[in-house]
C-alpha cells in the first residue's frame, strides 16, 4: 500500500480507501491539491465543506475527512447555495466532472456566476462522463470520439471559463493534473476570492477518454497536457494563431464585485 503524506492523511477518511478511481486517473491528483491548497489556507477543518454531485471526481467527497454532501447529478452548486445562504462562514468547495457542471448543472452554473455567492467550484475536465459510460459532454473537444459520438464529436465545446465569465464569474483560472503545484496554488487563491470563483482543471481519463481516441496511457496523456498548455504570462505576448490547440493555464480573470450573501443580509438588516 502507497505511504500516505502525513498532512493529507489527516484530511482523509482512511477507512473508505482504496478509492474506486482506475489506475492512472487524475482525479487522485485534483483531490490531492484540493486538499493542500484547504490545508494551505489554514480553514478549521470543520468550517469547511465539500459538495459534489455525480460522476467519478465527485466520489472525492466520500474520501474527504471533511463535511461533505454527495448530491445528485449536475445539483452539486443548487445544493451548495442553500447551505452556504443558511451558513455564510462555512467555506465551501463544490467538486463536479464536465458533464455534471457544464451539461446536466449548467443552469446552476450559470446563475450561480450570476449570484457571486462565496462558492469554490473545482471543475474536473476529462472531456467525458467518465463514470456512466463514455458518453461525450460539452466540453469535448470537436472530434474526440465518446460512446455516444463514435464517429467523433460534431459539436463545439464549450470554453467553461468563457462561459462562466459571460454569466458574471468574478473568479476564473485552469490548471492541469500534470501541474499539480500550480493547480493547487490556483485552488488557494479561489479559496481567497470572495465570490464564486471556478477553478477548471484538466484531468486524464485514459480508460473512457484515451483508450476510445488512442491517446496512449495515463503518463503519455499527462505529457501531452503539460506540452499543451502555456502560462497566461506568456500567451500574452503571442499571436491568437500559435495559441490554438495551447490550453491557458494560471488566473484568467479575477473581479472585485460585491459577493451575494452579504449583499442579501445587509438588504434585510443582518449583517
Ligand atoms: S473512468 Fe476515467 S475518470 Fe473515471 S475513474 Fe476511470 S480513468 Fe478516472
């Protein structure tokens, strides 16, 4: 068995281990910065909460020595608002795949943008529903076969932080698997945003995603998502055309705007 770090331990419910995640996943990685970057921020450990929804990364919150709700498919953030209304001193971090966020959730998405309540949303991209069966989600990309695209993906996909920054996101940065220190700095300064900040990070899904589109085994699809992305620092000074195909890694926006709940309790003279 894998020696465990000390300080993630602690964060974790032993007793729930193995995990049902497939060898070479990256959702092992996404939860493991999740974890530094709650313990980086130095919350007590009972004020925080992980919500998540349905689908192989949200499984993250039965592992999580934290208060947590498993929700239902795509409701993860509709959930998460009710609690974070009711109790505005949690801090709450919402686990959900791109499928669960961006198809079955994308309304909750979308307003939740809107609401700038004080919510952390960790987006894992595999560009597929890991979990049931390989289809594809709105953030495939155009091309990539699915179980329910076999010929390939004839949609566009959605760019989420584009998306969420058209519904009012004060909050939005991607990070990747294959950059692990990063993507937890990243998860830290949304933790530190107040506001609904999405933190996007890419994760390979070598069984439902890289087995149907040959794209080699879980250490090929981590090169190649290093290889791929390049700091918003230096996309700055490049051309739009030598940025296709490159994924903008680092804090893409970030927005000073009144966050809702204490907008809401000073209307009703609560503050
Ligand atoms: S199906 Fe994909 S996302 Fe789900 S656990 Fe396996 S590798 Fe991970």
């Amino acid at each position: 068995m894998a020696v465990i770090e000390s300080s993630t331990q602690d964060y974790l419910r032993t007793k729930k281990l193995p995990h049902i995640w497939c060898p070479g996943c990256g959702n092992g990685i996404v939860t493991a910065a999740l974890i530094r970057a709650i313990e980086r921020a130095d919350y007590d450990q009972s004020d925080v909460v992980i919500v998540s929804g349905i689908g192989c990364s949200s499984r993250a919150a039965g592992y999580l020595n934290f208060n947590t709700l498993h929700t239902t498919h795509g409701r993860a953030l509709a959930f998460a608002t009710g609690l974070k209304m009711a109790r505005p001193e949690l801090k709450l971090f919402v686990i959900m795949g791109d499928g669960d966020c961006s198809a079955i959730g994308g309304n909750h998405f979308i307003h939740s943008a809107r609401r700038n309540l004080d919510l952390n949303a960790v987006v894992v991209n595999n560009h597929i529903y890991g979990m049931t069966g390989g289809q594809h989600s709105p953030l495939t990309p155009t091309g990539k076969k699915a179980t329910t695209a076999p010929g390939g993906t004839l949609e566009r996909e959605f760019n989420l932080l584009d998306l969420a920054k058209g519904a009012g996101a004060t909050f939005g940065a991607r990070g990747t698997a294959a950059q692990p220190r990063q993507l937890e700095q990243l998860i830290a300064r949304g933790a530190n945003h107040k506001g609904f900040s999405v933190i996007e990070a890419l994760s390979p899904c070598p069984i439902a995603y890289g087995r149907k589109n040959k794209l080699g085994g879980a250490v090929d699809m981590l090169r190649d998502m290093k290889d791929s992305s390049i700091s918003v620092e230096r996309a700055a000074g490049m051309e739009e055309a030598d940025l296709k195909d490159k994924k903008i890694t680092g804090v893409i926006y970030n927005y000073d705007v009144p966050e809702y709940a204490e907008v809401y309790y000073r209307s009703i003279g609560k503050d």
